[in-house]
C-alpha cells in the first residue's frame, strides 16, 4: 500500500572528511599517491595565487576581480579532483542575452562575490605559505642531496663533511621531506575544503535550480499532453470516421448486390469490410493509447476498464479508492498511461491472460497496481517502456517499480504523494 516507507540510504561519506582520510593512516600514506597529488595540488596552486596576487596589485585591474575570479572558480571546482574527491558543482544558473546581459546578471548572483572572496584568500595566503614552504623544502632537499655535490657543509654553524655526519644530516632531511609532504598536503586539503566552503551551490541556489528545472518539466509534460491531444482529435475526428463512413458503404454494397451474384465479388466485398474493422479496431487502440476521451470524461479508473481487449483486464478498487474518484489531470494521465503500457507488455511480451489493476489511496497519496499473469522476466535496464514509465513518473514526481521474475508473475506498483 501507500503507506509504505522506503528506509532512507545510508548517506555517503561527505567530501571534506574524504580530503583528510589520507592522513588517518600515517604510515601507509607514504606508499600511496596521496602525497604526490597534494604535492602537484600546492604547486599549482602556489602559481595560480601569484598569478592572482599580481592582477590584485595592479589597481586598474580592481575591477575586473569578478570576471577573473569567475574563471579562477571554474578551474578550481574542477582541480579539487586532484584529492581524490567530487568535483564542486557550479551555482551559477544558465543566463543568456549580449554579454553586458550576461555580465550584469553575474555581478548580481552571491556565488561570484563568494569566488571574489576566495581568490582574495588565495591571493593574501600564497606569499605566506609560500615563504613557510620554500625554506622548509629547501632545507629538506639541501641536507639531502647537498653531500652528494659538495665537499663541506655547513649546518648550524657546524661542518659536514665525514660519512657518519653526512648520513645523518641526510637521514634529518629526508624526515623534513616527509614531514613536508604531511604538511604540504593537508594545505592542499585545506584550500580545497575552503573551495568547497565558497564556491558550492548553496541550499537556496540549488533550491532555486530545482525549483526552474520542475517548472521547465513541467512545461514540457504539458506540452507533449497537448500534442496527444492534438493527434488523439486528429485522428478521431480524421481517419476514424472515413474508416466508419467506408465501412457504411461497404455494408451497404453487401446488401445491395443481388441474390444471383458472382460469389466471389460477394466474398471479396465481405473480406474487404473484414479487413476495415480490423483496422479500424487497430486504429481505436492507438486512439486510446495516445488519449481516450474517457479518460478526460469519467477519470483514469474508467479508462483503465477500456484497456481489456486481447486478455481479461479487471480493475478493481483498493484499500481508501472511492470508486469514481477523479485526480488532477496530469496524475491520472500518467497512471493511466503506465497502465496501457504494462497491459501491452503483458500480451506483446508476458503472454499474460488475465491483468489485474487495483487502485489505492492511503495518507500519503495514491497508487495503482498492475499484475498479470503472464511469463515474467521483464527488466526496465533492458528495453525502452518500462524505463520511459519510470523517467515519466519521476517527472510528476512519482516512483515506479517493476517486480517480475522468470516465471511471472509481473507487478508494476506506482504511486505518488496527493495532498
């Protein structure tokens, strides 16, 4: 019934705890590449916040922060990948129009003040991390590899120069690399959860995005109901009734011919009109998958006891269904097309004899389920109906789900939440 709770997913790990888990394991973080990607994080990093440094302190360039800022932000949402994590999503919503247009409605959205904000971050902190991390790597590196390349070496006032001193000094500098790779990553792990902070979409952008993409959903939905519409009267007000009107004629050709007529004129005149009504029975059924009149008329449980044809289709009135309830039209024309396509893909598909649809409604909403009795094993990954079905209740926002084991029998369940 309706009144079933799917329990949530585990919610996945957040992509800030993620840049630290690295550094949870001291020890194994040396043998992975976790420590090269900070390491080629920082460095980029350190000639992008130059770069940004010098566009701050030239004056005449103030102005244009926001347009380099927005591009620096673009760049970063994508660099954050480096560690391992999500790409950061762009709030920006889509704008059209001349570039002033475009401009101006950018300069107005608290996402590019916020990358505004960050490049400003970056340009203050890189002279300072900068300085920090060039003396403890050159340090690091001299005790290292220093030795190798010159006699005598001074450290502290005191000389290096035998075998026993050279080890280790050089044994000090490989532990200030590493240290040095810790620190230079956990920098890098911080400036890309700064990113995240700054240049994410907020709840109240990605409400807002949410908020446009349903109502350009929804408009497309309304659109391809009016184009149904549109071909269902064509057709009906068309075809429909030439093909009535022949078959008049052809009824009353049969009738007039006399009784000494050549059988076969008299037999292919009965097989023509026989052939018309198999047509015109084929024509009613596509009339009716693309929008039957009952459906607007009397609502979706009505329609649903016009699908039956080829099998038995009993429709039937659930726990809470009043018999004759009506819906708003876009909810009982998705039900009712679900139900046209799962009594099709009972006979084209599952050999079924026998379909069942029950109608329900709880405290929740509504639902209507659809089972036959036919072979089974219908899979929506493998075929185009049953998949259209679930994108066209996620566009009302219902959900749809397909039982069908080999072997039958087939249930589709829909539902969605009615006020």
């Amino acid at each position: 019934m309706i009144d079933h709770v799917t329990p949530s997913p585990a919610r996945p790990a957040q992509p800030t705890a993620s840049l630290a888990a690295p550094l949870r394991d001291p020890l194994r973080f040396l043998t992975t590449s976790a420590p090269w990607r900070g390491l080629a994080y920082f460095i980029v990093s350190m000639v992008i916040g130059w770069v940004v440094f010098f566009l701050y302190a030239v004056i005449v360039l103030l102005p244009f922060a926001p347009a380099w800022s927005y591009g620096l932000a673009k760049l970063e949402r994508l660099r954050v990948t480096w560690l391992d994590v999500p790409a950061i999503g762009d709030p920006h919503p889509p704008v059209t129009g001349n570039l002033s247009t475009r401009a101006g409605a950018r300069i107005g959205e608290r996402a590019t003040w916020r990358e505004v904000a960050y490049s400003l971050l970056l340009a203050a902190l890189t002279p300072i991390v900068f300085l920090g991390a060039s003396v403890a790597w050159t340090v690091g590196l001299i005790l290292v590899f220093g030795p190798l390349f010159a006699e005598e070496i001074d450290v502290l006032g005191t000389a290096v120069d035998g075998v026993i001193s050279r080890t280790f000094w050089a044994i000090v500098g490989l532990v200030i690399c590493a240290v040095g790779l810790y620190v230079t990553y956990a920098v890098s792990a911080a400036q890309a959860a700064t990113a995240r902070l700054l240049l994410s979409p907020t709840e109240e952008e990605l409400q807002r995005r949410v908020n446009a993409l349903e109502t350009s959903r929804g408009v497309l939905v309304d659109s391809f109901e009016g184009e149904r519409r549109r071909i269902e009267r064509n057709l009906h007000d068309g075809p429909q009734q030439d093909l009535a009107s022949l078959s008049l004629q052809l009824g009353e050709l049969q009738q007039s011919l006399p009784v000494d007529s050549d059988d076969a004129v008299r037999s292919q005149v009965v097989e023509a009109q026989a052939r018309l009504e198999r047509a015109m029975a084929g024509l009613r059924d596509t009339v009716r998958g693309v929008h039957p009149q009952v459906l607007d008329d009397a609502g979706v449980e009505a329609a649903c006891t016009e699908l039956g044809g080829a099998i038995r289709v009993d429709v039937q009135a659930g726990e809470g269904w009043e018999p004759g309830r009506r819906l708003p039209a876009e909810i009982e024309q998705a039900m009712y097309y679900t139900a046209s396509e799962a009594v099709t893909n009972a006979i084209k598909h599952g050999r079924a004899r026998q379909v069942w649809i029950t109608f329900a409604a709880g405290v929740l909403g509504v639902s209507m389920t659809v089972m036959d009795d036919g072979a089974g094993g219908a899979d929506p990954a493998r075929g185009t109906g049953l998949a259209g079905l679930i994108e066209r209740a996620e566009a009302i926002g219902a959900t749809l789900t397909v039982l069908s084991p080999p072997g039958g029998p087939t249930t589709v369940y829909w539902a969605k939440a009615v006020s």
